[in-house]
C-alpha cells in the first residue's frame, strides 16, 4: 500500500525536482492522487488502477498507472487542455509463479523510456531514447 501522501522524491518533473501528491481517492483496486499545490481549474492526477480477469491459467492482471496534467494552451491562452501518459502492465498472472518477466518487462521500458544506449543514469528531461521518440513522434 502506498503512503497517503508522496512527498519523498517518489514522483519527479522534467527538471529533476520532485512534485508532492496527496491520496485524493480510493476504490478497491484504484486510487487517485492530486498533486499538493494544484489549483482547482488545472488538475494534476496520479492514477494507479488494477483490474484481473479469467480465471486458473487464463488470469491475467491489468495495471495502469497513469498522469493527467490540465494546463493552458499556449496557443489559445483561454483553452485548458490535458496532458496524459501512462504505463499498462498486462501480465499473465495465472500461469506465472514469480513476478520476474513482469519485472524484466518493466524495466526494459522503463530503461528505454529514461536511459540513452551508452548511458546508465536516469534522465528525467525527455532525452531518453524511447522519451525522445515519444516526444517527436519519431519511430
């Protein structure tokens, strides 16, 4: 279970700096975090929801943890818009004992999204090489 607020460098911007979130909403498979400082007409959510179907070794397991930022336009200043990314884990659960693959898995993106080929520090600042692609619509 997570912490009711996230404060400990546990979320970070694009800088580096760590943004805080407090636990705004919880179901029984989800919740959802408000960042501490937002103001009410922009939201900026942290969601984490789990979802499992089937059943013996047709189980699987939905993850999703997902960030959604309202932010002015800066081409028409008067328009909010949302911002969105998110990571899905789809794993079969029912025919796996170990969380290994899964953890494998993760890592690969997570790496590909936050590392460069010859680099093995994490960057925050979108230069990773899957971030950049990402980010420039490249492939």
């Amino acid at each position: 279970m997570l912490t009711n607020t996230l404060n400990t460098n546990e979320v970070k911007n694009a800088a580096g700096t760590e943004v805080e979130f407090g636990r705004w909403s919880i179901g029984d498979r989800s919740t959802v975090f408000s960042q501490l400082t937002e103001a009410p007409s922009a939201p900026h959510r942290l969601s984490i929801s789990h979802q499992e179907n089937g059943s013996g070794l047709k189980k699987r397991r939905r993850s999703l943890i997902r960030f959604d930022k309202t932010v002015m336009s800066t081409v028409d200043t008067t328009l909010p818009v949302v911002v969105s990314a998110y990571a899905v884990l789809d794993a079969p659960v029912g025919a796996l004992l170990a969380n290994t693959e899964m953890a494998n898995v993760l890592a690969e993106l997570m790496s590909f999204l936050a590392t460069t080929g010859s680099g093995t520090t994490v960057l925050f600042d979108g230069t990773g090489t899957g971030a950049a692609a990402m980010l420039s619509g490249g492939v």
